[in-house]
C-alpha cells in the first residue's frame, strides 16, 4: 500500500461523495459504496474525471455481510485500509406518534449498525495501519431534534459506540473522530422517510443558507490530517450543543420554536 486508502459508505452524494474527491485530491485512494448503482456510477465517472485512483461498490452497509464485503473488497484491490468514513445515513420527519415503528428500525438499520458492522470488518486492517474512523454525525447526536426520534436515537448511538471505541483504542494508534456538520446542504432532506416510510422528496428549508458539503468535507480532511476527537459545524450546531449541555430547559423552547416554524414552512 503506497498511497493512503479511504473507504467511504454512502459516498455518491451528499457530504461522502464530496469527501470522495477531497479526500481523492489530497492524494487517497477512494474506495465508495453506494445502494443505488447510477449514482455509484456517475460518481466514480466524476472520481476518474479528477484523475482520483477509485473502486465502486454496490452495498447496503446495514446489511453485516455486505458491510464486510466492502471492507473485503477495498483491501483486495488496494492493499490495506488508512481510514473509514463511515457517513451512509437516512432520515426522517415525522412526529412519533404519528411515525411507523418500521421507520425507526430502518434508521437504525443504517445510520447506527452499517457504522457497527463496517467499523468491525475495517479494524483489524485500521489496527495494523494505525488509522482513522470517522463517524458523520449530527447534532442530532448531542440534542434530540422533534420530528426526527429515529434519527436522533441512531445518531445518539452512533455518538455512544465511537466514544467508547475510542477509549478502548487509546493505546493502540487507531484515530477516532466524531463529526457533526450540522444543517448542511445535501440531499438528506430530500430523501428523509415520511411517518409510512416513503421518500418526503423535498427540503422544508431553505438549502441555498446551508454550509456546503464540500466545506464540511474539507474540514473532515482536515480533522483526519491533525487527528481531532470530536468536530462540531456551523454556528447554530455548536450553538445548539452549548445551549443543550448549560441550559436544557432553554434548549427545549428554542428547538421546538424551531421545529414548529420548520413545519409552516418558515425557515
């Protein structure tokens, strides 16, 4: 392995695909996985556009055999593994009690077990390269966001087990960051599950006011280049993480006020 190695699960859009070529101009070998086989195409046609060395992998990273496949995959045509970006994700509006229970499941599916189940194939490989994990997360793992339980709860997860691996990893070498990008323009919106589970298909805020998943992916470049903990995005995430941690109650308010101008429409 000459050249360091990045596998990245749901790298056709959004912030993984951003990081695909950020990470793939600062001179990575990418590896991508991707459930929707015209997206990993077009991507991995951008990848080679750039000149960026790449494998497209077709893979539900919920699924554990697929998840190991992936890893499988990426060592076999590059030789080892520096760092995992685990950022597959899936949202969802919708109130609980109005929400199906199939759609908290399946956020957990994917957002907190395709983590577990990469994170475990990658390790040893992590291990012997002493490398990076990365966890995208949100700042829906630090404060709990009305409308998305399931999202908030896999995130609340994903934030749990990358601490603890983490503190069992001290000693050995591996890098383990935690990202939040906070509300950032990618196409999570567009796809996050109604209460039945089916695609909500439009955004209820305004994404042209939103940090750019090409900046989040230069500062998670960034990260893994100085080795950072943890990472917390815009304005209102860290303002949101602060007010959550000193003031709860306050916390409350604000975020439902928030919640409720989202559903007119307002923001």
């Amino acid at each position: 392995m000459q050249k360091p190695v990045v596998l990245i699960t749901g790298g056709t859009s959004g912030i993984g695909r951003a990081c695909a070529l950020a990470f793939g101009r600062a001179g990575y070998q990418v590896a991508i996985t991707g459930r929707d086989e015209a997206r990993l195409v077009a991507t991995g046609r951008e990848l080679a556009a750039a000149g960026i060395t790449h494998l497209e992998i077709k893979a539900d990273v919920g699924d554990e055999a697929a998840a190991a496949r992936a890893v499988q995959d990426t060592v076999a045509r590059f030789g080892g593994l520096t760092a995992l970006i685990n950022n597959a994700g899936i949202s969802m509006r919708a109130k609980f009690v109005d929400a199906d229970l199939s759609v908290i499941k399946q956020l957990m599916q994917t957002n907190f077990y395709g983590t577990v189940f990469t994170t475990k194939a990658a390790l040893p490989h992590l291990l012997q390269s002493k490398g990076s994990i990365v966890g995208i997360s949100s700042i829906a793992g630090y404060r709990g966001l009305p409308g998305r339980t399931g999202y908030s709860a896999s995130k609340f997860a994903m934030n749990g087990f990358l601490e603890a691996l983490r503190t069992e990893l001290l000693d050995d070498g591996v890098h383990v960051l935690t990202a939040a990008p906070g509300f950032t323009a990618s196409n999570i919106r567009q796809t996050a599950l109604a209460a039945d589970g089916s695609a909500q298909g439009e955004s209820p805020r305004d994404e042209g006011q939103m940090m750019t998943s090409e900046e989040v992916a230069e500062r998670i470049l960034d990260a893994v280049k100085h080795r950072r903990r943890d990472m917390v995005l815009t304005g209102l995430g860290k303002l949101t993480v602060f007010l959550n941690k000193w003031l709860p109650g306050l916390s409350d308010r604000l975020v439902l006020n928030h919640f409720r101008k989202e559903e007119k429409g307002v923001l």
